[in-house]
C-alpha cells in the first residue's frame, strides 16, 4: 500500500521538535506555578523523538473512487474472476498532532464490565481486541507514539512493528503485557481470557473495557471512538474526530450509491461474507456481524439478511448452494490458508454456488475488513469498487508487507 496521505506531506522532524518544546515549555509553567499538572508524563520527550507519525488534520478526506457511471459498468452478478481490494492508504491519519496539550487526566470512568477505572498516565498505551479498531482510534487520537504493543489484528503502518502480545490467534499473553509495562490498558469483551485482563488489573493497570460496538458495523465505530477518546482523558478531540470519521463515511456511502451501485434491484450483486481457515473449516458472517453492514453500506445485497441468518457460525453446504451469492467476501489470509482461490472453490459447497462459478471471490487484508474505526471510509471504497469496477481497483507493486510476511510463512506451512 502506498504509505502517507495523499493530501499532507509529512513534516516530522520540524512537527516533532515543536511538540517538544511545547511539551517542555508546559512541564515549566506547572513547576513555576507549584501548582502540579494533570498531563505530566503522559508523553515523553523520547516517544516523540523516536517515532513518526503523519501531519494532523481535521478536515474529512474521503477516498477517491473511479470516475465512471454505473452504465459503464458490466453487469456485477456477471463479473468473472477473483479481486483483491487494496485501500490505497493504510496510514491513519490523526486528529492532532499534541493531544497531551488538549489532554485532561487524571479521568475516571466506568468500565463496561463494571468497575470504575482511573486513568492517570498514557505514556503507555495497549489497546486490544478482536478487530484492531482500538488501537486504530488511539493512533487516530494522536497517540500512535504512545502504543507499545499490538494485538493479532493490528497491522496499519505505524503500528505493524509493534510487539504482538497475543497467542493462538487472539489469546492474551499476560506475561508479554506486564512486560511492556503499559500504564493503561484499553480492550472490550471481543477478547480476552476475561481471567487474564483481571489479573492486569490487580497488577495495578488501569484496564478500561469500552462497550463493544463490532456488532454495529459502521454504525458503531462512533461510539467506540468517543469511548476511547474518554478513557484517554480527550473526550473533545474525540467528537472531532468523531465528525471527522463519520463525514468522510457518509461521504463514500453516497458516492458509491452515485457512481458504482446498480440502482436496478435485479443487478444488485448477492453478496456474503465467509471466514476461511484451512482447507475445511468456514464460518457465514451474518447479521449483527459487522459484515452486513459492509455489503449493506457498498450498496450490495447481503444474502444473510434475506434468509435470517444472524451472528457467526459455521454453515454447511447446503445452506450455501441455496443462498445462492454471486460474489463471496473473505479475508486474504484466510483465502491463502485455504490454498489460494482453488483450494477455497474444493470446500464444500462453494464450487456450486453462482460465485463459485465464476469465481468471484473479493479479499481483503485481514487487518482493514472487519477493522472498523477511522479508516473505515477507504475500506468501503477499496470494496466497492473491487466489487464493481475490479478493472480499475487499485493494485500496489507490493502487498503490504505485514500480509507478504504472513503469506510467505502460510505458503511455507501448506508445503509441509
């Protein structure tokens, strides 16, 4: 993916040395006055010296989607061949580049699993669940710098080379945590073991559940920012970004009903959204997933919804042949893990369906699908127009390179 945004060059050094001198001109006023400072400490001067983040901004920025009308387009239920759907940036860009100085802590909140939690430093900041979206809201927030770990589903530059402090696919390692010596801990019940964050937080570290929200889709990924942002003591910047994010959404929503949706319902693509691993194992997504809201927001029709098929379970055959989806969603590495697009069409039941026919299987990175925060924007765009207009989608040089590691190393793993 191409690294950066396309409308702010990057400016870190000279942004870097002005958050500094700010950070150390406000240390100074707190020791002059004797009167202490809420924000001391929660960023420090070798953060920022060591990291680099994007120029900040405010203004929404949706992607840009291709210029064409749907007549141009072919029929989508007719399109041959699989697509991979690339976002053509994956770099979050933040709200503001000083959040510290907007920054009020300490700040008490109610944790959604019950107990009040007091926030009194973030200068290490671990923001884990099942989908990366809470890492990605404090990246967003102005705090990329002060991430120091990552769970399985986080991988957008600037946060890819995080230490992973989960196993097993989203297990916690309470012992690769406490290692990293977080200051505060910002997770949701998506995952877990429950045992392991309430050992963190008999440790001593504020561990600050924030109400689950994937279940909404896209209509959750404002409120799970602005519970994020409160728990970071930045409950202004996070309205703001907020704004921000829900702007450029609405945006990419309504030129994709313009420019690349069928209108006429008897074109609208079946869609549906399966989780692959391995050669025989694949769950349906269906309502309150998440990923109706994805097919539902491209435009599309989601065949879940029609049939009433709610949650996530594994389906079988027969359930898939009869849905009958022209075009089938999956995650990359799921697809690979599975053999590729071939190994994918010899599970059962997929070959028969309409997609499997034609074999209309659109990816996409497994760590931007379901991921659902500030970037959702480029993602329903990415879809969109892999769905409808895959001749123009775009299609790096490269992978990513956290996808190109893991690729390399499944493709090594179905060679053994």
């Amino acid at each position: 993916m191409v690294i950066g945004h396309p409308t702010a060059e990057p400016r870190h050094r000279s942004r870097r040395a002005r958050a500094i001198a700010a950070c150390a001109a406000f240390a100074a006023a707190c020791l002059l006055t004797l009167s202490g400072c809420a924000n001391i400490g929660t960023i420090s001067e070798a953060s920022l010296e060591s990291c680099n983040m994007p120029d900040a901004s405010e203004t929404p920025n949706p992607p840009q989607l291709p210029d064409v009308t749907q007549s141009q387009l072919q029929d989508p239920r007719e399109i041959e061949g699989p697509t991979t759907a690339y976002t053509r940036s994956d770099q979050i860009i933040p709200i503001s580049n000083a959040a510290f100085e907007e920054q009020q802590l300490p700040v008490t909140v109610t944790s959604a699993d019950g107990p009040e939690q007091t926030v009194t430093d973030t200068t290490r900041i671990l923001a884990l669940n099942q989908n990366g979206g809470l890492a990605a809201a404090v990246y967003a927030l102005g705090f990329g710098c002060n991430l120091v770990g990552r769970d399985t589903a986080t991988g957008s530059s600037g946060m890819d080379k995080l230490p992973k402090v989960t196993v097993n696919g989203m297990d916690l390692n309470a012992e690769s945590i406490l290692a990293l010596e977080p200051t505060v801990i910002i997770t949701d019940t998506s995952i877990g073991p429950y045992d392991v964050q309430l050992q963190l937080r008999q440790s001593g570290i504020p561990v600050v559940f924030v109400p689950l929200e994937s279940d909404k889709g896209i209509a959750g990924v404002g409120a799970q920012i602005q519970a994020v942002a409160d728990a970071l003591g930045v409950s202004d910047l996070g309205k703001r970004l907020v704004k921000r994010t829900n702007s450029e959404i609405s945006q990419t929503i309504q030129a994709i009903g313009r420019n690349l949706a069928p209108t006429d319902e008897k074109r609208k693509p079946r869609i549906v959204f399966l989780y692959v691993r391995g050669k025989s194992i694949y769950y349906w997504f269906g309502e309150g997933s998440g990923a109706d809201s994805l097919i539902q927001s491209i435009g599309a029709n989601d065949v879940a919804k029609e049939v009433g098929f709610k949650g996530m379970a594994p389906t079988n055959s027969e359930a898939l042949i009869k849905a009958k989806p022209d075009v089938i969603l999956a995650m990359t590495l799921g697809v690979e893990s599975a053999g590729g697009i071939d190994g994918m069409l010899a599970m059962p039941g997929i070959a028969e369906t309409p997609a499997g026919q034609h074999r209309r299987v659109v990816d996409m990175s497994d760590y931007e699908i379901m991921s659902f925060g500030p970037q959702t924007a480029q993602v329903l765009a990415a879809l969109a127009t892999a769905v409808y207009a895959p001749d123009l989608s775009y299609q790096p040089d490269q992978k990513p390179e956290v996808i190109q590691k893991r690729l390399d190393e499944l493709q090594q793993e179905n060679k053994q």
